[in-house]
C-alpha cells in the first residue's frame, strides 16, 4: 500500500509507506519528521540559506529526536540555494553530531552542482549521496539506520 501525504508546502508530497509525524516550520525550511529516523527538509522557494539557517534546522533535529541523530533528505524550491558557508558548516562537526547521513534530492543540472560540491569539496564526516527522487532517496537512508545509536 502506498501512503500519499500531503505536508507543507503543497507542491511537496512524501511518496511511500511513510507515516509523517510532525512538520516544523523554520523561516528557511519546512522539517518534516517521518518514521524509520527519516528528517525531510524542504527550502524554501527562491531563499538563499545562510549558516543561521542550518543552525535552526540542526537545532530543530536535536529537539525533536532528544539528540538522536536523524537520516536526513534534503530537497531545495525552485531558486532556493545554501551559501558556501552554510554547506560548509553543515558538513562540519555539528551536523556529524545530529546527522547519521545526508541523501540530497537534485532538481535541476545547477543544483546538482552545488550538491555535489557538498559531498565532494565539503566532505562530511557521514555518507552524503545525490538522488534525482524521494523514493530513491528514502530507500538509501534506511540502508543507513545502523549509523544511529540506539537508546
């Protein structure tokens, strides 16, 4: 059976057996925390995400999961982009410590640019792949469960 969610904004939909649990909504991003440790941040249409903007996120995570690391999809709005200092503070220490790994949805031929620029000049400390689809994406995550710690 496949679930269809509708979370926030509309043009995103959760495509899968996954249960949406509760969505948070950051100035810069839409977090929706999902079952199996699965974290979707969504940015926002055309924002230009800064490092505050990932602090909030990471922040976000660490609350709602009681510092478990969480799997972490992220997928970018059309014109929506992080600065070089963000991807590189989001790849640092602090992201290693809240995320076990990072799958990136990529949109178009320039996202997929600057996403791999994460996974390949950033280099965070945890696997960090490239997906053209949630589904796909998911899919890896869970592949990485054994990566969280378990209470």
């Amino acid at each position: 059976m496949t679930r269809i969610t509708r979370a926030t904004p509309p043009s995103i939909y959760i495509r899968g057996p996954w249960v949406v649990m509760k969505t948070v909504e950051l100035s810069a991003c839409t977090v929706t925390f999902l079952n199996d440790d699965v974290v979707h941040a969504h940015f926002r249409d055309g924002h230009t995400g800064g490092v505050d903007d990932v602090q909030a996120l990471f922040a976000a995570i660490a609350q709602e999961r009681g510092g478990r690391k969480a799997l972490l999809m992220v997928s970018m709005g059309p014109g929506a982009s992080l600065t070089n200092e963000a991807r590189a503070y989001a790849s640092g220490v602090e992201g290693d410590h809240i995320i076990a790994a990072d799958a990136i949805i990529v949109r178009d031929f320039g996202h997929q640019l600057a996403a791999n620029a994460f996974v390949r000049y950033n280099r965070p400390g945890r696997p960090a792949q490239l997906f053209p689809d949630k589904d796909s994406a998911v899919r890896w995550l869970l592949t990485n469960r054994e990566r969280i710690e378990r209470p």
